[in-house]
C-alpha cells in the first residue's frame, strides 16, 4: 500500500507573547536556567477569547488555504489534543462546524505530545483504505489551561498553539515507496506503566476536575532519547532507507537537549534537525506541525524532501513517520 500526500500546511500561536524574562518576574526562575537546561526564549499563550478549537480553526484554514482544498472537499478531520474545548464533544466537531464541512468523519485523538503522530498514522491509514480522499489532520493545544503556574519545574516548559496539514489519498501512479510523495512508513507505541512519570492530576472520572500537570522531567528525559532511537530506527528498516538520506528531521519540541542527544544517536547532523523550540516551547501536540510548516513556510522543506517525524509523550506514547513531502 502506498502512503497519503502532503498537500499542505497551516499554523496558528495566541496573540500574547511571554518571554523568560517576564515569566522570572512572576516566578523563581531566570532566563540563563530556561535557556540552558531546555533551549526556549519564549511562548505564546492563550487570551480568554482563544482556545483549542479557535487556535486549530486558524491553523486548518491556513492549510486548506496552501493546499488549494475547499473546506466541502474534506472527508475526515482528525484532531489531536490532550487540551480539549470541553470534555466532550470531540474539539474536531467544533473546528468542523466552524470550517463548514459539517457530516464528514471528525474526532479527537488523545496521545499528548505524541498526539499528531497518532492522527497522522489513523488518517493515513483511513485514507490509504479507500474512507475518503482527503483529510485534515490538526494538532491543536492550550497547555496554558492545564499547568500549575505554582510549579516552576513544569509551568515554564509549554506554550499555546496549533498546527494542521492536509492530506491527499495516495496517488497509486506514483507510489512513495517508488520515489512518489507520500507517507513510506508510521510506527507507533505506548506503554502505560509509566503513566506517574507525566500525567493530569484530574480528569471528569477520576476527581471531577481538569487538574494539572506532573511531571518527573529527568525520568522522562531519559525515557525520551531511548524511545525516540528505538522507534526512528523502526521507521527506518521498514521503509528500508538509510539516515543519510533524511533530508530533515521535524521532532517533538519538548527540550533542545532531547532534539540533539536523539539526532546524535541516528547520525544525524544538527542542522537537518529543525527547531522550534526556542520560539514555541512544548506546544504538545501541536508542536510538529507547527514545526513543519515554519520549515515549509521559511522555504527550508522543500518538495521532493524525506522528513522524518517523530513525538513522545505522556502515556507513556511515542511514534515517528517518514514522509517524501
Ligand atoms: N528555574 C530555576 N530552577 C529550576 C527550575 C526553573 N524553572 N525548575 C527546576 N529548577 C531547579 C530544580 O529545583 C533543581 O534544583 P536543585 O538541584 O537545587 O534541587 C535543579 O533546577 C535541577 O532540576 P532538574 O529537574 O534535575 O533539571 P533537569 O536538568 O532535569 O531539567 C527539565 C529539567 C528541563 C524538565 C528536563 O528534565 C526535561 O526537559 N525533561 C523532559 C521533558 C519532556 O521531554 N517532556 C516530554 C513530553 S511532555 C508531554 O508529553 C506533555
């Protein structure tokens, strides 16, 4: 089976900016401790009148814009949040009234920051099924809502924002695995015993609460470089290439440390790597997105380029898909 096509990128950030220096006015923190230990200068954050559907509205418009798609031509939305609007109805059904494709397929994924990983590998896989010819795939986040501001271990690490790309059923004329454009392989995992390492303390069944985030960063970063290797390396026998010829790697931006002690262990030089993390910082699911269409947009992605993606998140869950764009 051949993969499904890129066709195009959108992305949208809140209005408000916060910097280090202003979060070290509010908590105990300094700028030189946020750039040192993670690589982010700064992060947008979410106004009262913005949220995750209004953020992935934007991002999917500004996608469907670059594709050249209509929003009547979509047959699937697949959302990806660990924020959502309201616990139910799925955040995809508020972007798809919004966008006016009202009675196609849309629901919500829920892999934290693995989430668009997720998304992109059940909307591959139901477009390569024949379940529609083109789908929108979002990851959207108001990590803002969800963080204890109290907290300075975990509260400086995220931002806002959403991401989304639209994409194409394969074309079976020109097959990725051929050299075509499309998705070559997606591998995806999860294991749920390290559930206490990154977690919400709250949840509608649990406490009635929206609770906030934990997280034991030094365990997760160390889980994070292992996993990320392991399923890169996955990725990579199953569409039989070899690192060298990844033209860029579009990761999870979740520490600046854990972007090149990952791009090390594959062989894969700095500079394939693309970073947004200094001007985002952990956007979730939203983060590789974001990421790819900054590199689409900035002209660094350039069509005919293998990207490598790849995410980790809570759960725990991780995944990586290679990609001829
Ligand atoms: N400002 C100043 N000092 C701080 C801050 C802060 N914001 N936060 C912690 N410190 C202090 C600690 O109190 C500690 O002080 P001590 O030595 O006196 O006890 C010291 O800095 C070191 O703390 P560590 O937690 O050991 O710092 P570390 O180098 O591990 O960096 C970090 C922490 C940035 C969180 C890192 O571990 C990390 O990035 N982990 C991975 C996070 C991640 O990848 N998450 C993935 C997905 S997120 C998702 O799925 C939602």
């Amino acid at each position: 089976m051949t993969g499904s096509r890129l066709l195009g990128s959108g992305s949208a950030l809140p209005e408000r900016l916060v910097t280090n220096a202003e979060l070290s006015e509010r908590i105990d923190t300094s700028d030189e401790w946020i750039v040192e230990r993670t690589g982010i200068r700064q992060r947008y954050i979410a106004g009262e009148d913005e949220t995750t559907a209004s953020l992935a509205t934007k991002a999917a418009r500004a996608a469907l814009k670059d594709a050249g798609v209509t929003a009547g031509e979509v047959d699937l939305i697949v959302l990806a949040t660990a924020t959502p609007d309201n616990t139910f109805p799925a955040t995809a059904t508020k972007v798809q009234d919004a966008l006016g494709c009202n009675g196609c397929v849309a629901f919500d994924v829920a892999a934290v920051c693995s989430g668009f990983l997720y998304a992109l590998a059940t909307a591959d896989s139901l477009l390569t099924t024949g379940m529609g010819k083109c789908a929108l795939v979002i990851g959207a986040e108001t990590f803002s809502r969800i963080l204890d501001w109290e907290d300075r271990t975990t509260c400086v690490l995220f931002g806002d924002g959403a991401g989304a790309i639209v994409l194409g059923a394969p074309d079976l004329a020109k097959p990725a695995r051929e050299g075509g454009p499309g998705v070559l392989a997606s591998k995806l995992h999860a294991d749920g015993a390290h559930h206490d390492l990154l977690y919400v303390d709250g949840g509608p069944s649990s406490t009635q609460t929206v609770g906030h985030l934990r997280m034991k960063g030094r365990e997760v970063f160390r889980h994070a470089v292992a996993n990320l290797s392991s399923v890169l390396g996955e990725v990579l026998d199953d569409a039989q290439i070899k690192a060298e010829a990844i033209d860029w790697v579009v990761p999870h931006q979740a520490n600046r440390r854990i972007l090149d002690a990952t791009a090390k262990k594959l062989g894969i030089p700095p500079e394939k790597v693309i970073v947004t993390v200094d001007q985002h910082a952990n956007t979730s699911a939203a983060s590789v997105p974001l990421a790819l269409d900054t590199a689409r947009r900035d002209g660094r992605i350039v069509p005919g380029n293998l990207v490598m993606f790849e995410a980790m998140g809570g759960g725990f869950t991780w995944g990586a898909s290679l990609m001829r764009v």
